[in-house]
C-alpha cells in the first residue's frame, strides 16, 4: 500500500473516532439535561400507567447503556429515531429546513470567496500602503466581530433604517411556494435571503482574504514572476496570470472547510434573522428537550464538518505536488 493511501486511510480513521466521540457525548449531555423530554408528549391528565408505556415506546425506560447501544445502532443504519415535539421521524423534520440552510450557505460562501479572493489579491497588489492597513484593520474587524452584533448592526442599516429588506423569516406573510425552483426564483425569498447571507459572508471572507493575500505575498518572489516583469509584462496581468492562479491552491483546499462551516455555523445568524433552517431547528429542539431532533441536527451539523476536513485533506494532497507521504513528513 502506498503512501498516499496509508494516508488517506489514516484520515478516515481519525474522521471516524471524531464523529463517534461527537456522537457518545451528543448522547450523554442530552440525557443529563434536566427536564422530561415527553413534556409535549405527556397530558397532565395522564395516569402513571399511561406515562409509563410512553417513556417505553421511546425507549427510555431502558437502561443508560442500552439506550446508548441502540443508539449507535440506529445512528449506523441511518435511523434518528422520532422527535418528541413534532411526533414525527428527526430526518423527516430535518429535511423540511435543510434547504433553507444550503440555500444561505450557498449564497454566503458565494459572496465570501468572491469578495476574499478579489480582496487579498488587491491588498497583495497594494503591498505597504495605506490601502492595504485599512483592508487588513477592517478583515480583522469582521472577522472577530460577534456574529449577533454584526446582525443588529445590517438589521439596523438596511431594514430598520433604510427599509431596503425584510428582518426576518424566509417569505412574506401567507405565501406558499409550490416548489424549491418557485421558492429560490422568488424576489421575495431572494430579498428575505439577502441580510442573512450577508451577514454571514461579512465573517467567512477573512479566511480566503487574508490566505489569498498571504499566498500572494510568497508567490510574487519567485522567480517566474520575476521573470514575468522582465518580458515587460503589466503588473496587472502579472498578478492576475501568474502570480493568483498559483496562491489560489491552498484557499482552493480551504473552501472545503468553508463549507463544512458555512453549513454547521450559522446558528447565531438564523437566530438573528428568525431564518427557518437547521440551526434554529436545533436551537428549539435543545429548548424543548427534543433529545432525539437536537442530536440529529447536532450530529448532521457536525459530520458535514468533520467529512469536508476530510474533503480538505485530501484534495490539497492530490493538488499540491510538493505534499509527501514519507516517513517523518
């Protein structure tokens, strides 16, 4: 077996053992939460007889260590059981608000690695200028800038003061869409769209930004751009031909994590802006002690993270030639 084989299996592995301690712990922290999960199950007219043969259907008369071992059973086939508080399969209410979530992080990560590539080629280009402190005050700025706070700030500009957008939800009142093609062509869905994704690209831009410009920095010394300029060629086709498409390889890598967090991330933002999808789902579900809907979104949140880590690895160790495999390496 080759190297590069011993390492990609090594990686599975590891991606592995992470998402099986994500899933023992997801499971653990659930159960010692206080409250009765059934509470929207459970009338208070009930008899303790009645209780009983509920806390059965779902399982949790059973022993803790049972419990666990028939939930990674479950979790290994796919199954994520039924959620408490809307009595019907976790996957089934997952699937009714994943679209949402793609749909913001589609449009966000769009906009973010546009912007980001485009910006740290220009704050490379600008190299010891005025331009380029600002660019790099204000990426720093975004970057650590609380999500929420962010959020108030374009709820603030653009919908309370201007009134350009909406400031929440994902549809004007009583529309209905008759499909996912009607919904996503739909100005309204668009403009209700609009805030949250900026909102979230304002902080995914960093990574490529500062990468791109960092990448940029190293590549503009070697001597094939070097050589470039002495052909006579203009700065601008220089950065733009030879110097960018070659500092674009590891933010290339680093759209994968960009994925995995633009997917599992946006929590705070769907919050902010009342955003029907996965993370406000969760959200809800931890508020209600929906153990079974919580760990479904925490779980699906979390292995899409872990498996574009994975996505990451492996695609840099394929695009960059100068990755090796050997021992001590």
């Amino acid at each position: 077996m080759g190297n590069r084989s011993k390492f990609i299996w090594s990686r599975l592995a590891q991606m592995v053992l992470t998402l099986w301690i994500i899933a023992t712990i997801l499971f653990f922290i659930f159960r010692l939460m206080p409250g009765n999960p059934l509470v929207a199950y459970i009338d208070p007219t009930f008899t303790k007889e009645q209780q009983d043969i509920l806390m059965a259907q779902f399982g949790l008369d059973k022993p803790l260590w049972m419990q666990y071992l028939i939930y990674l059973a479950n979790l290994v086939q796919g199954e994520l059981g039924d959620s408490f508080k809307f009595r019907a399969p976790v996957m089934e209410v997952i699937w009714g608000v994943l679209p949402n979530t793609l749909y913001l992080m589609l449009f966000s990560f769009v906009i973010a690695y546009l912007v980001g590539i485009l910006g740290g080629v220009l704050l490379a280009w600008k190299r010891k200028t005025r331009f380029e402190t600002i660019g790099i005050i204000a990426t720093l700025f975004t970057r650590s800038a609380p999500q929420m706070w962010v959020g108030m700030i374009v709820l603030v500009i653009f919908s309370f003061h201007l009134n350009w957008f909406p400031s929440g939800g994902a549809s004007a009142t009583g529309v209905v869409y008759a499909s996912e093609w009607e919904k996503l062509t739909s100005l309204s869905f668009l403009k209700h769209l609009f805030l949250p994704s900026l909102t979230a690209a304002i902080y995914l831009m960093g990574l490529p930004l500062l990468l791109m410009r960092s990448n940029m920095l190293d590549v503009m010394g070697e001597s094939y751009v070097e050589v470039a300029r002495m052909r006579g060629l203009s700065e601008q086709r220089i950065m733009l031909k030879y110097a960018a498409r070659n500092a674009a390889l590891p933010v290339v890598t680093a759209m994968a994590v960009g994925i995995g967090y633009a997917l599992g991330g946006n929590v705070v933002i769907e919050m902010v802006f009342s955003w029907p999808g996965l993370g406000r789902l969760l959200v809800n579900a931890v508020s209600a002690s929906d153990y079974a809907l919580a760990q479904g979104a925490f779980i699906l949140s979390a292995a899409v993270m872990v498996i574009m880590n994975f996505v990451a690895d492996i695609l840099y160790s394929f695009l960059d030639p100068r990755v090796t495999f050997g021992k001590g390496r």
